[in-house]
C-alpha cells in the first residue's frame, strides 16, 4: 500500500513538487499536518493543483512563515502532538523544511516519524553540499529508529553524489526529478514516469 512520509535534507528544495508527483502517480491522498505562512499558494495548494488528489485539511494553518514551533507561538497556538497522528489508508505525508525541524520546543518532526513508523522518502538536493547534508539527515532519522524507503533526488543530474550517497549510506536512490519547466499536471506527470519506477512506491 502506497503510505510515506516525505522529508528533506533542507527547505525550499522541491519536495512539494516531488509530493504532488508521488500523489499524482499513486493516486494517494495529499496531508500537510501543518502548513506555517499562508500569504502565498500553500503546500496543499500546490499539491492539489497539480496532483488531482483528495486533500486531507492540515492540523495546524499557521499565518508566520516560519519553523513550526516559532510560528505557532507567534500566532498563540498550542500544537498539540496528539493531534498529529496520521489518518489510515494509502497516504503521501509532507513535513517542513527538513527532518529535524522543530514542531514544538521539544519535539522535531524526525521524532514524530518515528512515533509513526510510516516509511520515509528522503528528497536531497542535487547542488553542492548535498553528500554532507544527506548523510547527516540519514543518520538523524536511523538514530531515531525511522524507516528509510528511499532517497529521491531534485534537481540537475550530478550522478557522483548520487551514487556516494547511495552506496555511503546503503539507502536506495528510487530516482531524480528534473527541474520541470513549464510545471504543469501533465509535465509533472511526464517527468515523474521518465525518472521513477511506480512500483517502488507500491
């Protein structure tokens, strides 16, 4: 059954777009637990635009764009982990930024993925710097006992780091997104096809 996390090795690196091209593919519905900033088109948006797939509402809608854990205190909202248990059945869990995070003072969104237990999908850069950053968040997430599906890659093709990562790390590289430009259903689609075996995510 299609059912993962995804997560990555920083912010603002496409995995988003990766999320809604993994939906896309699956036909999985889309849950963003908590999106922070809402001025501009959010995560779900995105997703639901380019994807076509049911949108589970997030958790937390919360107005600063920031960490989860300073944007709820700026805006006076408790988050409550509780609260943050995903829905069963087949699912594509986005986090923020990456996987360490903050949710709450106490908790990153790395402990929350071991709480779950959902298989996660690591989305690392291609740019440089991306070999130290995907190594370090590897060995956060198997400190913590997370179960590692894959890693997926975003971004132009840098074929030494991908490899070193993989064989570094003995986690799998399930494949690389292009930059997809014009980024429209149907070229996100495409690029997802050319680059991924769908049964890897089955």
């Amino acid at each position: 059954m299609t059912r993962f996390v995804v997560t990555g090795t920083d912010t603002g690196i496409g995995k988003t777009i990766f999320s809604a091209a993994l939906a896309q593919a699956t036909g999985a519905p889309y849950w963003k637990p908590i999106q922070s900033g809402l001025e501009e088109e959010t995560d779900s948006e995105v997703v639901a635009r380019l994807a076509g797939v049911p949108i589970i509402p997030e958790t937390y809608r919360l107005a600063t764009p920031a960490s989860p854990h300073l944007a709820a205190e700026i805006d006076g909202v408790n988050i409550d982990l509780e609260k943050l248990d995903p829905p069963p059945g087949k699912l594509i869990v986005e986090g923020a930024g990456g996987a360490l995070v903050p949710v709450t003072r106490s908790t990153l969104y790395a402990d929350l993925f071991a709480k779950w237990q959902i298989p996660v999908i690591l989305c690392a850069r291609t740019a440089l710097g991306t070999i130290n950053h995907s190594l370090l968040t590897i060995e956060a997430l198997r400190a913590r006992g997370v179960p590692i599906h894959g890693l997926a890659f975003l971004g132009d093709a840098v074929p030494d780091s991908e490899i070193t990562i993989a064989e570094i790390s003995g986690v799998r590289r399930l494949g690389r997104l292009p930059l997809v430009d014009p980024l429209t259903s149907e070229t996100l689609a495409a690029a997802f096809r050319a680059n991924f075996d769908i049964a890897d995510f089955q």
